[in-house]
C-alpha cells in the first residue's frame, strides 16, 4: 500500500495530509445531515413539504458555486489554508445557528452558506492534495474520500436519536397522530421538485416539539477541532502567521528521494512563488497560447464530463432507489426498502477503504475503466432480475462499491495526464457537482410518471455514455502526447532554422 517514498512522503507531510483529511470529514458530516433533519426542520420553521425542500435546492447549488469560488482563490499555500479555515468555521457556525432559524427562508439561506462552505472545502482539498504528492497523489486522494465517506456515515448516526417519530407540531393542546408515516417520508423526499408532494399532507400550525437541534450541536463541537488544526497549520507554515517561526517546508511527490535530507530546501515554495496553478485560467499564464493543443482543452471536457454521469449517477441512485423498490413490481415495505440507502453508502465507504491499498498497485487509469465496467455490469444485473429483492440488495451494495472510488481516481488520472498543473481539479469538482444535480432533477421528472425500471435503465444508460467518454479520453490522451511531442519540437527546431537563415 504505503512503499518506503510514499512513507517518507506521508511523514515529511503528515500535517498539512490530516488537516486536509480532517475537512474532509467535515465535507461529509454536512452533507449528510440535511435528509434525516429535514422534516424536524419543516417543524421547527412551520413551512409546507415544498417550501421546505427548497433548502435542498439551496444547498446544492451553493455547494456548486463553492466548487467553483474554492478553485480561484490565491495561487498560494497560505491562502487555500485560510480559506479551508474560514469554510470548516464556516460549518460549525452554520450547525450551531440552524436550530435558532424559525423561518424557512432564514433556513433556506443559512443552509446555502453551509453549501458555499462545503464546495470550497470539496475544490480545496482535492487541489492541495494533488499539489503536495502529484504522481503519488492516487492513493493519498482515495483516503481524503473514504474520510468524507466516514462523515457521512456518522452524521446521520447522530442525528438519529434525536428524530420526531411522529408529527412534531401540537395543534390545539394534542399532538397530531394522523401523520403518515415519516420513515417513508424522509426516504422519498429528495429534493425539490423531483418528488410529488402533495401526496404528503402535514400540518404547519401549532407548537413545534422537537429536539433535533440537539444533533446540529453535537456536530458544531465535533466539527469545531478542524478549523482549529487548519488555523494551527496556518501557523506551522508560516505564510503570514504570528509568531515569527520559519517557514516549514513541504516535500510533494515531484521532489527528488534525496529532499528528505535537505531540510533548509523546499520546492513547494519554489513553486508557489511560480504560481501553482490552482485556478484553471492560471494555467495558462506559463504557457504560450499559440502552443496549447486542443487536447488540453479536450482532456478537460472529456474527464468532466465522465464525472458528470458517474456522480450523476451516484446522486440518482441514493435518492431514488428507495422510491423504486416501494413501487411496483417489487412492492417492498418501507422499512425494509429504508436499509438500501444506507447499504448504499455503507458500501461507498467500504469501497473507498479497500481501494487505498488498491491504489498503490493498479494505475488510476485501469482502476477507473473497472470501475464503470462494474457499474454497468451492475445495473444489467439488476435489469435481468429486477423483481428479485436479493438481488436489489446485492446490486446496491456493488453499485457503491463502483461508484466509490471513481472520481478520486478519474481526478488523478487526469492530473497525470497533464503533469500535475492543478488545472483540472476544479473543473472536474465542477462537472461532478454538476451532474449529482443534473441528473437527480432529470430521472426525477420522471420516474413517478413512467414504469419504475425506467430508473435503472437511466442508470445503465449513464453508465455507459460514462465509459464511451473516457475510451474517448483514454484516445484524447494519446493524440495530447502527440501534439505536445510536435510543439516541443518546433520550439527547439524554430529557432534553429532562424539562426542558419540568418547566417
């Protein structure tokens, strides 16, 4: 898994890595909690089931805009670390005030500050991550996303016990029992409009009697020490810290074996006074634009756009595949369809577990055209036998091991193919972003009016315009070889034939 440079890596790096892991977890901390909470919220706020929904429209698009705002930040250390400080704060702040807002439009956008927090932390990471270890980045990126995985999976842990298991507003002295039942409720709602509310009737007056801000504190103090380790970080590295200590040094996976013994030598820094490229109009300051291939551009597309459907299709599964096992032709009881997203997600984390050791032995590359195969082989599966509950449950389960290790290793590859200028990552967080949306909004408009196999056909369908582009990008990568082969060429020839003639 780690060899003896990857070791010497890991340990000359070991901070700034756990800091960036650590936000990670906040990452997913956040993004999981909004789904269990959100009827304890319509509570608290008294709004109806589609003004309430309208804060997971909210969150989603903010955390895009954070994608894209976390990628044009300073081209320095010093500033991605001030702003992963502000957005983990950010978090604990944005938990801590959500049981105080009583108005849904308050809610609304104290969430879609949460969301803007998350997307920076999300481009952040990946960006400083690849930064630090560039060729080795693939096994180190896998970690970062099993730990947003372990958010995720601990923070609806938490809020569990603090959850109305009946309708949490009182009118007229007594609480209303005749509320459907909220298991059910919160595994269909999924976001606005994909869901038809209006088969959901609740009440909105009276007293609202709930104790889900117990869980919102909870995860404010457990996400409070990561802002604390970035700002201790800040300090450590010295880029405009307080207390007069040198600078300390990062040694990133482009250094030479023999930097370990050097401490008074850094080429991070060397490359932050170049610039690092952490924004994707900086990458073309260094370059002559006469001499950019159209396969740069290509490989930027191409690798989003395997994102979009691969995320796209993690985001439509989580959210529908209870709504299609309680449907027809399987016709499963809402408690027994409630366990599959979270098999689901247990199975994501399990993934990205096992692909760290995975990591350091197969290429990015390879890892990603097995995943999309297991993807598609997964939902042929679950076509063929598609009123077999067993092989519901199976499926699931392999389906989120695919999925779990797609993108880190899509974003390494990608790095790798174009020698780690730090371009790609926010385009790719980007286009991930994007297509979770996306797709989840388009399978939503219409799973409820067709036969329910239409939602794994719009997976498998998904899956395999995923694999078609990147074959696509597997030959983008060889005529980008090409082309940067031929631009070397002319600039070292040019000149060459300029002399003679003018000789």
């Amino acid at each position: 898994m780690f060899d003896d440079h990857r070791w010497s890596l890991l340990k000359w790096n070991l901070q700034p890595t756990l800091t960036l892991w650590s936000a990670f977890c906040s990452f997913g901390l956040c993004i999981a909690v909004l789904g269990p909470t959100l009827l304890d919220l319509r509570c608290q706020t008294h709004s109806t089931l589609p003004q309430i929904t309208w804060v997971f429209f909210s969150q989603n698009l903010c955390i895009l805009l954070g994608t894209i705002f976390g990628g044009a930040f300073k081209k320095t250390f010093f500033y991605s670390l001030a702003g992963l400080f502000v957005s983990t704060l950010m978090i604990s702040i944005v938990f801590t005030i959500i049981p105080f807002c009583t108005d849904v439009i308050v809610l609304t956008l104290v969430v879609a500050i949460g969301g803007l927090a998350m997307g920076c932390i999300d481009t952040i990471a990946n960006i400083q991550l690849v930064n630090i270890y560039q060729k080795d980045s693939a096994i180190f990126l896998q970690v970062l996303h099993f730990c947003m995985g372990f958010g995720a999976f601990l923070s609806p842990m938490i809020a569990d016990p603090f959850l109305s298991e009946t309708s949490c507003i009182h009118t007229n002295g007594s609480l209303n029992t005749t509320a459907p039942d909220l298991s059910h409720m919160r595994h269909s709602l999924v976001g606005y409009p994909a869901v038809n509310h209006t088969s959901f009737h609740l009440v909105t007056k009276g007293d609202a009697i709930t104790n889900v801000s117990y869980a919102f504190w909870i995860m404010a103090l457990i996400n409070l020490p990561v802002p604390v380790a970035v700002f201790f970080l800040m300090n450590k590295v010295k880029f405009g810290g307080c207390c007069g200590k040198k600078n300390v040094p990062l040694l990133t996976g482009a250094d030479p074996p023999q930097a370990l013994q050097m401490e008074g030598i850094s080429s991070s820094s060397e490359k932050e006074k170049d610039g690092d490229h952490s924004s994707f109009l900086d990458c073309f300051k260094s370059l002559d634009l006469q001499d950019i291939p159209c396969t740069f551009f290509a490989i930027h597309i191409v690798s989003a756009t395997v994102l979009f459907m691969s995320d796209g299709i993690l985001g439509l599964y989580s959210a529908f595949v209870y709504s299609y096992a309680v449907r027809e032709p399987l016709n499963m009881g809402s408690r027994l369809a409630g366990y599959l997203p979270s098999i689901f997600w247990a199975f994501i984390t399990v993934g990205r577990l096992a692909s760290i050791p995975v990591s350091g032995r197969l290429k990015p590359c390879t890892m990603v055209f097995i995943n999309l195969g297991g993807i598609i082989g997964t939902f042929i599966l679950m076509l063929c036998f598609a009123t077999n509950w067993v092989c519901l449950f199976v499926g699931t389960g392999l389906l989120g091991f695919f999925l779990s290790s797609t993108f880190p290793s899509m974003l390494a590859y990608t790095e790798d193919v174009l020698n780690y200028k730090g371009c790609a990552t926010t385009v790719l967080v980007t286009g991930a972003c994007i297509g979770e949306m996306a797709l989840q909004t388009l399978v939503g408009s219409v799973i409820y009016s067709h036969p329910s196999n239409v939602f794994l056909l719009c997976g498998l369908v998904f899956g395999c315009l995923a694999l078609v582009f990147y074959l696509l990008l597997l030959l983008v990568h060889r005529l980008h070889i090409h082309f940067s082969l031929t631009a070397i060429s002319k600039r070292v020839l040019i000149p060459e034939v300029r002399a003679t003639y003018q000789r």
